[in-house]
C-alpha cells in the first residue's frame, strides 16, 4: 500500500467535502485509491458532492464563432497562466481569432490549427510566440471542436470560462441559444441515455448496490432500489429528462416537443477542466528549505 499523505487527504477533501478523519480512513481502506475512496465515502453518504469535473484548473477563455448561415460553429478552449490575462481584451480577441481560424479553415487537429491563418493574415501559432513574448506568460490551445447542421445552430458563452454548442434539426436561434444556457448551467453528460457511457452507469450502479445492500432489506427491496437509484442518475445526467433552467415544470423533452425540433448533439466545454494546475505553498516551500538547510 502507498504511504496516505496529507495531499492525498487535502485533494479528498476537496473533492468530496467530507471531513479529514473520514477521507484518511478512506484512503487507507482502499490503500491510496483516490477514486475508490471517493466511491467509498459517496457509499457512506459522507461524500457531499464529487467536485472534479466542476474544478478549474487552468486559467483561459473558452471563445465560440457561429457561420452567419448558423449551420456550422467552431468552439475552442486557450489557455493562459493567470486569471487577469484570460480575461484581459487582448487576450480574448486573441481567442476568438482562433476560433474563427478553426471555422475558416476546418482544421482537424491542434497541429493544424496552429498553422491555419488568423482573420489578420497571421499565422495562429505566430501570433501566440509573439503575445507570450509581449505578455509573457505561456499560452496554448487545450481543445476545440467544429460543429456542422442541417438545422439550426445554438451557443452560450457565461463569462470566459464557459461555453455551450447545441446542434438542432429544427427550431430557431433563440430556441438554440436558450438551450445552450440550459447546458451551461445543468452539465448534462449526454443528450439521453444511450449516450451515457457504459462504465459510468456501472459505476453508479455499484455505488446504489452498495447503499443498498447496507439497508438491511430483502434482495427484491434491494433490487427495486438500485434501479430507483439509476433511473433518478440518469434522468439527472441526461438533457431531455431534466428540468428547463428557464421554467422548471418542463422537461427539456416537453420544450422541445412544443417547438416541433430536436437536439442533436450538444458541445460544452469548461476552462480547466482536466487540467490540473500545481498549487504553490510559499510558506510551506519556505519553510522546508529552512530544514533542509539547517539539517546540512
């Protein structure tokens, strides 16, 4: 078993909220497995919340460009070193430069794009050497996406740090746009359930195996609650089962229906996300190299 340190027990904590103690015996049950111990803690009903996905890591913008038919959008994620660059007017026209080099040119991987051309004439990856030179932190292009419809095009961006594409068959802008918001602000992992992957369902199914075993009920009772558990992870996960944001006693299946359309796909991307920024210490570092040099 790997030695349980305070890091692992800090970066637990964090992304469960459960208390110390609770997080240590977690890790030392499942010998320094970080995310069995967060299954195991959401088994005991100590977990308040899984924060991973919801982290940002890394500083940056997300910048969307939408063809002017709404047919085709292209959506990119660049990053930055510190908050006040990313949100700095240069930086993010800078961003949207990018996005509109990915739309222009159909670009089908980052080593692509950063050959493409900006709408000035200059070459992406040019023009980032020359703001990291003139700002001087590095910069770089995470991901990005190009999204093509016969129908209708949505997109949201809240703020920098989040962007929203929704690919309609019918429907209007504002229909797409409402949508987008919807998305931004509910994270659904897929449009229903048959795009829900297969090792997240099972995932979650354990976990309701595990509660439920704990019960103490009758193995039908217990059959009856994990899939109860299932059904509400799945109707909370997918786009169509959840509650509007803008009229909460109307599923976005229902919203949809009365609009005669249908999603196709939808593209959300978040600043940071996966993206795991070291954290610096300064007295703690400072410190340490106190001992260090008193031990010599």
């Amino acid at each position: 078993m790997s030695a349980i340190t305070a890091g692992m027990v800090k970066e637990l904590r964090e992304r469960t909220g459960a208390g110390m103690m609770e997080c240590k015996g977690a890790l030392v049950e499942t010998a320094g497995d970080l995310e069995k111990a967060i299954d195991l803690l959401r088994v005991k009903g100590m977990a308040k919340a899984d924060k991973k996905a919801g982290r940002t890591a890394a500083e940056g913008t997300i910048a969307i460009v939408v063809s002017d038919d709404k047919k085709r959008a292209a959506i990119v994620e660049v990053n930055c070193e510190t908050d006040f660059v990313g949100k700095s007017p240069e930086f993010n026209e800078f961003a949207m430069g990018i996005a509109q080099a990915a739309l222009n040119s159909n670009a089908a991987s980052i080593e692509a794009l950063m050959a493409a051309t900006l709408p000035d004439g200059t070459v992406v990856d040019e023009r980032r050497r020359a703001l990291i030179s003139k700002i001087g932190e590095n910069m770089s292009v995470n991901r990005f996406e190009i999204i093509a419809s016969t129908g209708v095009i949505g997109a949201y961006r809240h703020g920098e740090k989040i962007g929203v594409v929704v690919n309609l068959d019918a429907g209007t802008e504002e229909l797409g746009k409402d949508l987008a918001m919807h998305v931004a602000a509910s994270k659904p992992l897929a449009v229903d359930a048959s795009g829900v992957a297969v090792e997240t369902i099972d995932r979650e199914r354990a976990i309701a195996q595990a509660k439920a075993d704990e019960s103490g009920k009758p193995a039908n009772i217990v059959e009856k609650m994990v899939e109860g558990a299932i059904r509400k992870f799945m109707e909370d996960v997918t786009l169509l089962s959840q509650p509007f944001v803008k009229n909460p006693d109307q599923t976005v299946a229902q919203l949809l229906k009365a609009s005669s359309a249908t999603v196709n796909s939808f593209i959300r991307l978040e600043v940071g996300e996966g993206v795991v920024k070291e954290v610096t210490d300064f007295a703690a570092e400072v410190a340490a190299t106190a001992a260090a040099m008193q031990g010599k």
